[in-house]
C-alpha cells in the first residue's frame, strides 16, 4: 500500500486498528496482550497440571520487546 502511496496512517487504520477495534468489541482481543505480555513461567499450574511432560524444566522468561520495538509503518 506504501508503494501506491496511501498514507501510513490510513495503512495503519485498514490493517491494525479496524481489526482491534472489531475484535475488542467482545473483549477477545486487547492491544495490551501483546504490547504488555505476561512473563512465561511454566512453574504455574492449571487445575493441578503442568505444561511439561517427561521431566523437562521449567522455562521462565520476562518478555524480550518493549513498546517501542512495535512499530507499524
């Protein structure tokens, strides 16, 4: 769309915030998920299972972009 110059702006409208703002409409997607992900921590539990099977390790991991690495162009 660049190349056929239409403005970033109206790319950034058609190709991201149109579809945050229908699919947050039912509280499925929020632009917070990924500009502020929860850290990984396999040590968490859900309804008393783990994740890991066969002895592996827990991986724990703090998220590795900041906000500013997201960019749309």
């Amino acid at each position: 769309m660049a190349e056929r110059g239409i403005e970033s702006g109206v790319i950034r409208k058609v190709s991201y915030e149109n579809a945050l703002a229908v699919y947050g409409l039912s509280g499925s997607m929020k632009e917070a998920d990924w500009l502020e992900p929860t850290p990984i921590d396999q040590r968490s539990l859900f309804e008393g299972n783990s994740v890991l099977r066969g002895g592996q390790q827990p991986r724990l991991e703090t998220p590795r972009q900041s906000v500013g690495d997201l960019r749309i162009a």
